[in-house]
C-alpha cells in the first residue's frame, strides 16, 4: 500500500470510528443539561481519534469481527477527552484553546470544566458496564440460546469483564493518572529529572492508554495470554517511541508544519528524553522501539498491514 492509499483508508477509517463513537454520547437534557453539553462539547472538539482506531484494528487483526468492540471505542475516547479537559483547567496547564477553539473550562467555568471531566470518566465505565449487562443477559437460565451459545456468552461477557479491568488499570493511579502525578511532581523539583522518573511519566501517562486500546482489541477478540502480553509490550514501544518523537519535533520542527511554537520545552526549562540524551540518540531510540513494535506485530496471524503502517505514521509523524 503507498503512501496516497493509506491516507484515503486512513481517512475512511477515521470517519467510520467517528460514527461509532458519536452514538454513545448522552442526550442533552435535564436539569443535568449544562454537563451533558459540557461532555459533548469536549468530546466533539476533533482529534485524530487515534486510540479507538488503534482498538479497533488491533480487535480486527486478532479476528474479531462483531460489535462488541464499539463500546469500548467509545468509552476510550471519553477517557482520552477527560484527561485532556482535566489537563487544560487553571490548577493544572491552565490553557484557554485546544485544537482551535476555547477549552472546556473557558466556555462552561472551571467548575463545570472539572464536572466535565468526571462525567467523561464516569460514563466510558457506564458505557463498559452496559455491554457487560447485555452480554450477561445471554446467561439467563430463562435464556432460549443452546448449551454452546451460554457457553460463548460466557467466554465472551469473562473477556469483556477483562477489558473492564485492563481499561481501568491503564487509566488510574498505576496508569495515566500515575504518570500525571509524577509530572506534576516533577515540576516542581529543584534537582534534575533521571531518565527513571522520565520514563515512568512517558510510560503511565502516555503509553498506558495506547497499551489499554490495543490490549482490549486483542482480549475482547479472544486472543490468549502470551499475544496479550506481546501486544502490552508492543503498545509500550509505540507509547514511548511517540513522545520521544514529540520531545524531538520541539527541538527540530517546523512551527508552521506542527502548529505550535518549537523550542518551548528549552523556553520552559523542561527536561526531556533529547535534554538527556540528545538529538542523535533519541532518533535512534525511536527507530529502534519501532523496529521492534513492528516486529511483534508480524509475529502474530492476521492482517497487520494497515496497523503497521499506522503504527510507523505516529511515531514518525512531522506534526
């Protein structure tokens, strides 16, 4: 596939996961109303939409192939958002624009702005639950379904209480909310940051929500312990080899092409995997964590094709 196919099936791809998350978002009304708007409006304020797409090919490769996966794309991207709606308020980044347009604290009050956040997090595991419910419905000793059918719905809602678990781990305090604590933290302190603290923060608050989408594609499509673990560790070099690469483009991107001012992390003070290892060495990681996220996936069945290329484009990305 060249690079102008990719793109078109990137963008198809992209729009088909649009759709399917949008359903799942609740219906603006009550005396609720303000922080339903809220949500949305977070929700719907663009992105590449990468996560559930990277769920969704990851569940395909592993040969799923019904719906189950849906809820799950959704409920990514909720908790994506939250922590992005989170990540702009005053206590923390205190930014006033994202992708263009005012934040979500900057349109509906930072009070709302936090309940926004909440919610987002909230109803991703209310979304979760809700396909557990239904696939536990099978079960029913009143249900008409054959013995083999019980016995699918079973491995299935034992799978879907699994990708629960993993969602909420990769998420929380041995997650991203982990890394965000050591970020903060790590501001904060006077002596230099070691590549340990560094690593921790890119691992929990970057890669742990990749790891989380592409280890709920491999487990709701049934895949086994050792694919699930190869797919936790491939996950983790993407993760890694994305925010060196973002770490590297402050240094020697094009401002116009990245939409941002480069050099702000120097402007800023901030440490970073290049400060520490330099320009030339931190290529190198990125080559050599791809290289190897690459070639976890082709040790797997299936049609990886799309995923590789997909993979390669984020971690390699200009902007």
């Amino acid at each position: 596939m060249d690079e102008l196919q990719f793109q078109e099936l990137l963008r198809q791809k992209t729009e088909a996961v649009e759709m399917i998350i949008k359903r799942y978002l609740p219906e603006e009304t009550g005396y609720q109303k303000t922080v339903l708007e809220a949500m949305n409006y977070s929700f719907l304020a663009g992105g590449k939409r990468l996560r559930p797409l990277l769920m969704q090919e990851t569940y395909r490769m592993f040969g799923g192939q019904d719906r189950v996966i849906e809820p799950f794309m959704a409920a990514m991207e909720m908790i994506h958002t939250y922590s992005l709606v989170h990540d702009d308020l005053p206590a923390m980044d205190n930014d006033e624009y994202r992708r263009g347009r005012e934040t979500t604290w900057k349109v509906y009050g930072e009070g709302m702005g936090i309940l926004a956040g909440d919610a987002l997090l909230n109803f991703a595991f209310e979304t979760m639950i809700n396909e557990l419910v239904q696939v536990q419905a099978g079960l029913s000793p009143r249900s008409s379904g054959s013995a083999e059918d019980i016995k699918v719905a079973f491995e299935q809602a034992r799978a879907v209480a699994r990708a629960i678990s993993v969602m909420a781990g990769k998420a929380g305090i041995y997650g991203m909310i982990g890394g965000q604590t050591a970020d903060v933290e790590a501001e904060g302190q006077k002596k230099d940051l070691t590549m340990e603290q560094l690593l921790f923060i890119h691992e929990h608050k970057t890669a742990a929500l990749i790891q989380a989408a592409m280890m709920v594609g491999a487990i709701l499509a049934g895949a086994d312990v050792e694919e699930i673990e190869n797919i936790e560790k491939c996950a983790y070099n993407i993760g890694i080899a994305f925010q060196i690469q973002d770490d590297i483009l402050d240094v020697v991107g094009d401002s116009k092409e990245l939409g941002k001012t480069v050099g702000s992390d120097e402007q800023n003070h901030k440490q970073t995997y290049v400060t520490i290892k330099g320009v030339e060495q931190s290529v190198g990681d990125v080559e050599s964590l791809s290289k190897e996220a690459v070639e976890i996936l082709r040790g797997i069945s299936g049609d990886h094709t799309f995923l590789e290329q997909l993979i390669l484009m984020l971690i390699h990305r200009r902007k």
